[in-house]
C-alpha cells in the first residue's frame, strides 16, 4: 500500500532545501499578493570577487522572522497563539506559504510526533500551526494552488480531484492567510476552524461548541462563545435571526421559480426578498463575518438583483471581496471571473 508518510518524509528530507521551503511572501496588499521575495540570499557578485559563494548571513538576517507581520507567543487558556506586531489593513496577506501543508493534516498523531521540527516547520509553518480558532475570526486562511502554474484551467480540475494527488504531481500548493479587517497591533491573529460555505453564520454556539469539541477536542472560548458578555448574546441572536432570514429567501427563490413553471404568482415578493437580504448583510457586518459568509450574502443579493445592471454591481462587489480575504492569485477568484463572463457580464 502507498505509504503517505514516506512520500512525505522523503519530500521534506531530500526534496527541499531550507531555503526553499522558507520562500515566503508577505506583501502589504492583496492585491500585490503574486509578487513574491525569496529568503534566500543570491551569491555575492560585488566587484572584487567573482565567488559563487553566499556571504555569511548576519544575525539579523539568520533570526529574520519569516512573516514580519506577525509574531508567536502565549495566550491565558489557550497554549500559543499569533499576533500582529504592526497596524495591518484589511485584507493584507499576512502569511504565504508553500508548502505540503494537505499531507501533513492527514498524518497520524504518531506520524506528526515523529517530525523533527524542521521537518514540521516545512511541512505547515510554525506560524500556521498557532492560528487559533474563533467564531468570529479576523483572518481567512485559504489553499491556494495557483501559485507556480500560471493558474491554468487544469489547477482547478486537479483541486477538485484531490489536493494530495496535485501535490503529488505538481508540487506547487501554498497556503495563504489575509487579514479580513484592519487589525490593530497586538491583536490576536484567529481564523475560522470551520470549513463550508457559508461556514459561520448559519451556526449557533451549541452546534459550534459540540463540532469544535468533536474534531479538534477543545470548548471554544471565543467572544461570540461567551454567553456572560453582551456581544457574546447579541451574537446568538443575530445568527438565530440570519438561520430564520436565510431559510426564507431560499425558500423564497426556490419556492417562486417553482410557483412561476406552475403559472402561480409567487407568495413572498423579489422585493420583500430583498429586504432581507439587506436585513442579513446588515446582521453579518454587525457579527463581523466578513470573510465568505459576506461573500455568500453578497451572492444571494446578486441572484435577488433588480435588473442586470444592478446584478452586474454585486457580481462586481462580491469577486473584490474574494480577492480581498483570498489573494488575486486564488484560483476562485478565476471562478468568479468566468461567472460574469458566462452569464454575459
Ligand atoms: C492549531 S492549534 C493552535 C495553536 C495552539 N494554541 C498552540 O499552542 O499550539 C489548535 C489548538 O489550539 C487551541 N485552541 C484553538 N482555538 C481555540 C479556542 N477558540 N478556544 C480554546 N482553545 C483553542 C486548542 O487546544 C486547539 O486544539
């Protein structure tokens, strides 16, 4: 039987160099996020010597912080965890980095154990592995495959079939980490644990609570977790009344287009359904998810459009958005451009 762990030791071990593997990007916009800087140092060419040999590293540069932005230390209740060290506006990429980060969430717990941390650090980051969970996190981290190939159609074909057969042919995987709002320095660098779309909004604490607890082992302690603060109920009333709204305009569309084969006029209106989804996108600016739970709000209000004028604006918002908290480079962001192109915009 393919042995995953051997494939995996044997890319860590004789695959990459350190220098490879610590090819990092951090760019101060998502919008620049395709450009990248490698850590390694190019040998010296100044003019007395020709040697092909690197110059020392200073100290300096050999303890360089691979993500300047952000930085490891202890939490209260928590272990370690991430901050920025600096202001960073929304929708900066804080993190890219490129490596096999799919094989190695598929490892066993005894296979992990057996990483020496050289080999863990190339295989996820340390950066990456300190990312704690919260409900209403301030990050988004993505996979992104786009970042060696030029983005041809194959990638996408190839994501869908399965991350680690891509890796396994191309080698060419990053994940990436933006910022979904300003973040002040200091603040706690948290993404959402939970993967799906819309992945937050449409779950109360006592779901949330017993998912995180089933597969990862932890009770979340996250603002919109606690119940004892008033953040923490408007929370579960604002995502009470988003599961109510969000229910009805599915209903709504499903039901009217039903009703309209049938000849029947439609119940609720497309007016009234829009209402409310300007009542949801209210509730999820208000909760702060404002990563793909908006881009999924920004979507049922492009369904729900009065005319393709208006429908063309909100195809324009929401794939701004999916550059924003994913990079221009992701591959989704391709999806949604071939969407307007499809429909005729
Ligand atoms: C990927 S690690 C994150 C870094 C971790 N804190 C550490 O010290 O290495 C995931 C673990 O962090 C802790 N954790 C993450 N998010 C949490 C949260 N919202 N509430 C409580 N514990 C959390 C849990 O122990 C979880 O198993």
């Amino acid at each position: 039987m393919f042995n995953l762990f051997s494939f995996f030791k044997r890319r860590t071990s004789t695959g990459l160099t350190t220098a490879d593997s610590l090819t990092i990007t951090t760019s101060s916009s998502s919008s620049s996020s395709s450009s990248s800087s490698s850590s390694s140092s190019l040998p010296s060419t100044s003019s007395s010597s020709f040697s092909t040999t690197p110059e020392p590293k200073s100290d300096a540069q050999q303890h360089a912080h691979p993500h300047p932005l952000v930085t490891v230390r202890p939490v209260p209740h928590k272990g370690l965890a991430l901050f920025a060290t600096r202001d960073i506006p929304r929708h900066t990429r804080i993190i890219s980095h490129p490596l096999l980060s799919t094989p190695y969430a598929l490892l066993s717990g005894a296979e992990r154990a057996d990483l020496t941390d050289e080999e863990a650090y190339k295989a996820l980051g340390t950066d990456l592995l300190r990312i704690n969970h919260a409900c209403v996190p301030n990050a988004h981290l993505s996979d992104n495959i786009n970042n060696s190939s030029g983005g041809k159609d194959e990638d996408q074909d190839a994501h869908e079939e399965g991350y680690y057969h891509y890796y396994h042919h191309h080698h060419c995987c990053k994940k990436t980490v933006h910022v979904l709002r300003d973040v002040k320095a200091g603040e706690e660098i948290s993404v959402s644990y939970f993967h799906g779309w819309p992945a937050n909004l449409l779950r109360l604490r006592g779901e949330r609570q017993r998912l995180l607890k089933e597969r990862f082992g932890f009770l979340c302690d996250c603002a919109a977790c606690d119940e004892r603060t008033e953040f923490g109920r408007a929370s579960e009333a604002r995502r009470r009344r988003l599961r109510v709204l969000d229910e009805e305009v599915r209903r709504g569309v499903c039901g009217g287009a039903m009703l309209a084969a049938a000849g029947t006029p439609a119940t609720t209106t497309p007016k009234e359904l829009r209402g409310k989804v300007a009542e949801m996108m209210r509730l999820v600016e208000e909760e702060g998810l404002v990563g793909e739970d908006l881009v999924y709000v920004g979507t049922l209000a492009e369904w729900l459009a009065e005319g393709e004028e208006e429908r063309e604006g909100w195809r324009r918002w929401v794939g701004e958005l999916v550059v924003g908290i994913k990079g221009r480079d992701h591959p989704d962001v391709r999806r949604y451009l071939k969407r307007g192109k499809r429909d005729g915009g």
